[in-house]
C-alpha cells in the first residue's frame, strides 16, 4: 500500500502447504504485515489483508499467520470476522 508512491504497509504472500490427515492443502502465509507508525489506526493493514485474501481466494485452500505479539491476536481476529 503506499500514499503518494512513498510506501506505507506491506505484507508478503509465502506459498506453502499444511499436511493434515496425510491430505495437503496449499496456503498462502502471511508475513510481515507491517505499517509505518504514523498510517497505524487507519484501517490501511485491513484493507491490505482483505484486498490479499480476496485477491488469492482461487489460488489457496487457506491463510495462516503467525502475529508478532499476542496483543495483535485480537487485531487479526476482528479483521478476519469483519
């Protein structure tokens, strides 16, 4: 995402593959979801996350991410609920 060419959040997409009862599901993993510190409480990570998912919805059978601190557990959920 950026504002004026200058860019101000990211996250990267990881192909991979979760094995679960010897069936493989492929996975896009999220990594480093990061926003500057003044563009943070904009809403700017949601509509990345959302405009991520939707944007690879055909290529993968689920999305997985690991947050940096357990304070972003809750961010991430009401995200992903929304």
């Amino acid at each position: 995402y950026n504002n004026n060419n200058i860019p101000v959040a990211m996250l990267f997409i990881i192909p991979s593959n979760i094995i679960y009862k010897n069936i493989c599901n492929s996975c896009g993993y999220f990594y480093a979801c990061a926003t500057l510190p003044q563009y943070r409480s904009n809403g700017i990570m949601q509509e990345l996350i959302k405009y991520a998912i939707a944007d690879c919805r055909d290529k993968y059978d689920y999305f997985s991410l690991v947050p940096a601190n357990e304070n972003l557990f809750n961010y991430y959920k009401k995200i992903l609920n929304n």
